[in-house]
C-alpha cells in the first residue's frame, strides 16, 4: 500500500545540525553516544554550512548520536530518512528506536563514500528516541562516518483519498 506523510515537517529538531554546540558536545536536541569522536563538520556536510562526523576509534568502539526527545510515538509509523556516507565502506550502521525499556534496531544500511539519501519505515513499539550509529564489531575501526539531514515524518497508509483529506501539512485518512 502506498503510504501517505501526515506531517510535512520533520519531527527531529536540528536534523540538519545547523545549531551547532562547542567541540566536543552534541548539537543541539541531540546526545552523543559512548565510544570514538562526535563532531560538527563544515567541511564534509551533503547540505548547508554542517553536518555530523562520528569518527570510529581503532579499538572499533561503539558510538552514535541520538534525539533528546522521545519523538516516535506508540502504536504510530514513520519514514524515517537521513543522508550518509563514511571515508571507506561501512556495513554495520544501526538505526535504532528506544525507550525507557525498549530498543528495536530496525534499519542497517551499509555506506559508501559517496553521499546517498537512505530512507525506511518504522512503527513504533513505545514512546521512543531516534539513535543513529554503529555496534562495535564489523569493519569499521578507525573509520569515519558522516551524517546530515535527518527527518522523522509520522505516516499513514493512505486508504481513501477526497478532497477533506489534502491539505498543506496532513493527510486525512478517513477509513479509520
């Protein structure tokens, strides 16, 4: 079925990490995860004037970044995008939703070193953050991954459409 955005508007605050925070501190409505480096990069960004780094260690630690808000709702989907790319082939970077007492890794693409949008659905389990990074293992020590323009929309399959269910900023899906 096709699925319809209710929201046009990203739900992750600074997904595009354009407010920054100082060296060595998350941007702003992000946290940083254990393991390796985060920074902000003016230099490797696929828009605007940044982007985030998350620089592997050589002991091939675990690291990410991930929302200060609980954004995923229960019970509700979403499409889920960002774009990436990593200095040499990366193939275990985890998407991971979590909660209070859940987590659900529920996306694992792998990364070139070309920029490329990836892009997946998810339905939440619980009220959850967005944790964007990679579980030690694999073969990415000592390896840098780049992030930027990351977007959650809440989505809906959309099952009749008519002319109350378009508007600018939500779908109206009246089979439920």
């Amino acid at each position: 079925l096709p699925v319809t955005l209710l929201t046009v508007t990203s739900i992750v605050a600074n997904g595009d990490f354009e407010a920054n925070a100082p060296s060595g501190n998350a941007p702003a409505n992000w946290h940083l995860g254990a393991g390796g480096s985060n920074s902000s990069q003016s230099s490797t960004k696929n828009s605007g004037t940044y982007g985030w780094q998350l620089a592997v260690d050589s002991s091939n630690s675990n690291i990410g970044i991930y929302t200060d808000a609980y954004i995923m709702k229960s019970g509700k989907t979403y499409v889920v995008e960002f774009w990436a790319k990593a200095s040499s082939a990366v193939d275990e970077f985890n998407v991971h939703a979590y909660g209070s007492s859940t987590s659900t890794t529920f996306y694992q693409p792998a990364f070139t070193t070309s920029w490329a949008k990836y892009s997946t659905l998810f339905t939440a389990t619980a009220d959850q953050r967005l944790w964007l990074g990679r579980s030690s293992g694999g073969n990415s020590a000592s390896k840098t991954i780049y992030l930027d323009d990351v977007a959650v929309y809440e989505a809906e399959t959309l099952v009749d459409f008519n002319p109350q269910s378009a508007s600018s900023s939500k779908w109206r899906n009246e089979a439920i």
